[in-house]
C-alpha cells in the first residue's frame, strides 16, 4: 500500500520568499505530525494534527511558520518570508490513532530537502 | 528500496523490568543508525551507532549495532515509569542527508 508521501522533495529558495511544503498521508491515518531535521539539530517537533481537534502548533519556531489540514487528510507547511536558518529536511509523519485501536505508531515520509540561499 | 523496521510496535511492562527493542534494517551505503526517545511530541536524541559492537551507555539505556546481521539493539534495565515513551529508530546513509525512520516502539512502564 501507499506509505505518506511529500513533495517536492527538494526545494531551494531566495531569502524572504514563502514556501508550501505537502504532506499526503496514509488514508485513514487520523494523525499527522511535522518535524524538522537541522544539521547537528536532531528532530525538532513543529506541530501535530488529531482528527478534528485544535492542532498543538506548540513546536512552531515562529509566526512565519503556519500549518494546516484539509478534510483531515493532506497537510500543508506554509513558510513565509524565508530565512536561511529556515534550511532542513521537513519531516511528515502520520499515525492511524483511533478510539478503537490506539497506537502511536508514525509511519514517515521521505521528507523534503528546503535550502534558502 | 530503504526501510527501518522496528518491533514489537508496543510493549508494557512493569517498573524494574528490562526491555530490548530491535530495529533492523535495509538500506544502500548505510552511514549510521539513531535513537530517539519521543515523550509528548518532541523526540529527545539518544544514541548514535556507526561501529558494530561497541555498545553506547547512558545510565540504564545502552544500545549496540550489528552491520553484519543490519539490527539494532536499545536495552532499558531496570526501567521506571519515566520510560514510558516512544522510542524511534532511524538510518542515515551516505545517499542522502534524509533520516529513514522506523514505526517507533511504544513503551509503557506501569508501576
């Protein structure tokens, strides 16, 4: 079956113009969460979406960082006026948390390549 | 096509118990192998591996990697409520600067 996929998977970019980045999770999923891999960083947690509840937008370095899920299926990353610090592998991952099977398991996508120039 | 497998996907067990969760893997021109522990949203680094069998210790955790057999081990002695977590596993190789990630272990530790 389909596992989560993102596009693009590279993205390269001038200082101060916004980027979309999408996630398509696996259908059924009602979970998805949004990482950040920085060089010598680790995985930084950005925001996570559960079915129809109000995200936890806790990790969001900053307000130019938005994120949002339509018909709880497809996910955007929205960064706006861009800085170079911006630069990292976005991660996608979602989680098929339900009442009737709860789990955490993360199923990741490839991620996609953001460099700011 | 590269692929992290980690098991079991959840294990409970009770406090003082110890816990071996296994990540294999398959993947081109592997670089290293890392350990996450995910409380909440935020996963915490633990452990980088990129020699076989030289085991990493930090307290009770110690993991070790196998390059010949492509498995990982995280050992949990002696394990504390605060363990309770989501332990995930992911490869580096020299293909890509992209993290390859397993499911995740989901630990819970009851008293």
């Amino acid at each position: 079956g389909a596992g989560v996929s993102q596009s693009p998977s590279n993205k390269v970019t001038e200082k101060g113009k916004d980027v979309e980045l999408r996630c398509d999770p696996i259908s059924g999923h009602t979970a998805l969460y949004w990482y950040r891999q920085s060089l010598g960083q680790g995985l930084e947690f950005l925001i996570y979406f559960q079915g129809n509840s109000a995200p936890d937008k806790s990790g969001l370095p900053s307000d130019r960082f938005s994120a949002e899920r339509t018909g709880g299926s497809v996910s955007t990353l929205t960064i706006q006026r861009t800085q170079q610090e911006d630069s990292a592998v976005y991660l996608c991952a979602s989680s098929p948390i339900n009442r009737a099977t709860p789990t955490d398991t993360q199923y990741f996508g490839p991620g996609t390549r953001l460099t700011v120039l | 096509e590269d692929k992290v497998v980690q098991s079991p996907l959840s294990l409970v067990v009770h406090e003082g118990d110890t816990v071996t969760l296994n990540c294999s893997y398959e993947v081109t021109n592997f670089r290293s192998l890392l350990w996450y522990k995910q409380e909440k949203k935020a996963p915490t680094f633990l452990f980088m591996l990129t020699s076989s069998g030289i085991e990493k210790k930090s307290g009770r955790l110690s993991s070790i990697l196998d390059k010949k057999e492509l498995f990982s081990i995280l050992n949990i002695t002696a394990t504390q409520t605060g363990d309770s977590a989501i332990y995930l596993c992911a490869v580096e190789t020299y293909n890509t600067d992209k993290l390859i990630f397993g499911t995740g272990t989901r630990l819970q530790v009851f008293p």
